[in-house]
C-alpha cells in the first residue's frame, strides 16, 4: 500500500478508528510534524480534540536517519539497546545527541504551543498518531511520557509500520491500529507518493483549524440543550 500524502492516510486510518468516534472521553495526540496532518484528520472525523506530543529522534552520530532512541516531552528517554550494542554507541555520544536534540525539542514545543496550554489527557482514551513507524523507539518513548499523565487508555494509530515493531509495540498498550504492514520495510518515506517536509507553520494551522471545530462543535450541542 501506497498512501498518497498524509491527508490520505489520516483518512483511511480515521476510518479503522471509527469507533472512537463521538466520544467524549476521546483525545488524539499528533506527533509532530508529520504525524500532525495524518492525525488532523483522524480528530476531525473522530470528531476528537487534537494535542501535540513533542518527541525527538536520537540519531546514530554520522547516520543521524538511523534512529538509536527517541525524548519525549517531560523528560522521558527511551533506547534501542540492540542498535546501541551492534554499532557500540559510547554513553558519551549518547548523553551529547540527547543534550542536543532536547534544546529543538524545547524549542519545539515553544513555537508549536506558544500560549496554548497542553490538553489534560488524565483518565481520558489518548490516541497517539504518527505518519509511520520504524524501529519503535520514538513510540515507545510516547508511550512512557504518556503513561506519566495518567491517561485511561492509550491507543497506538499509524498508517504503516513493520510487523515486528507492531508486534512489540501491541505488548506495550491498550490497542495498536495499523493500516498496513508492509515486508521489506525500508523506511516510512517509501509509502507515500508525497512525503514532502510539514513546516512549523503547518503544524500550528492545523492545530489552530482543530480548536475552532471543535469549539464550533461545543457551540452547537449547547444550543440544543438550550433549545
């Protein structure tokens, strides 16, 4: 399966998700930046809020797209201990990419929140969504920042992945939707036709769009109550 953008793939992953739609205990969490457009699309048809969840890959020092772990908001980092034992990462490389890539992720989070004040995911079903999967270890450290706010339910919703990383990222939460999982797996770029950079500016419009329907949404239940 090729997806043709994220817009796409959000759209058909909204449609294996279906049955969290029109929940009130709902929230969809975007990873950004491509993770953002695909779970646009899944909190507008879920009829969800939308979130970020700020994560950065920790990249192997000379072959950055080679992930060796991944931070995540509040401080959590999680390793691929595998890929760090077969190409003998030292703890000094290690500690020097997390330094690194926590000041983008902070200033991340500044430019994709600015004033807007994180959503409070505590006892609801979060659903976290990115364009794709690879090793896990971004994921994975999703999931362990996401267990510190103390969600109900944590559902795992992505458009492609490889079997094995599903296999073990299913062991690690409530529910893992994946619309295909192709083998060989190379990359997640290889499954869309269009898999150009999202800008900051994206992310933000995008967040922006979700608030309004979702405030357009809240209007109109109340005027029926009131009527």
């Amino acid at each position: 399966m090729i997806f043709p953008n994220r817009t796409e793939a959000g759209r058909g992953l909204a449609t294996r998700l279906r049955n969290y739609a029109d929940r009130k205990d709902v929230t969809v969490l975007g990873i950004p930046r491509g993770g953002v457009p695909v779970a646009f699309e899944v909190a507008r048809m879920l009829k969800a809020p939308l979130d970020i969840l700020v994560l950065r890959k920790l990249g192997v020092p000379g072959h950055e797209e080679l992930g060796f772990g991944a931070i995540a908001s509040g401080g959590i980092r999680a390793l691929n201990p595998e890929i760090v034992e077969a190409l003998r990462i030292s703890p000094l490389d290690i500690e020097a990419v997390t330094s690194r890539e926590a000041k983008e992720l902070k200033r991340r989070e500044r430019v994709y929140r600015g004033d807007r004040p994180a959503l409070d995911v505590r006892g609801r079903t979060v659903i976290v969504v990115d364009d794709g999967i690879a090793t896990g270890s971004g994921m994975r450290a999703a999931v362990n920042a996401l267990r510190q706010m103390k969600p109900a339910r944590i559902i795992i919703g992505v458009p492609v992945a490889p079997a094995f990383t599903c296999d073990h990222l299913r062991q690690e939460v409530d529910d893992l939707v994946c619309l295909a999982m192709p083998d060989p797996f190379y990359g997640v770029g290889q499954f869309y036709y269009d898999f150009s950079q999202v800008s900051d500016r994206e992310v933000n419009d995008l967040l922006d769009r979700a608030a309004r329907e979702i405030h357009k949404q809240e209007y109109a239940e109340a005027s029926v109550v009131t009527d």
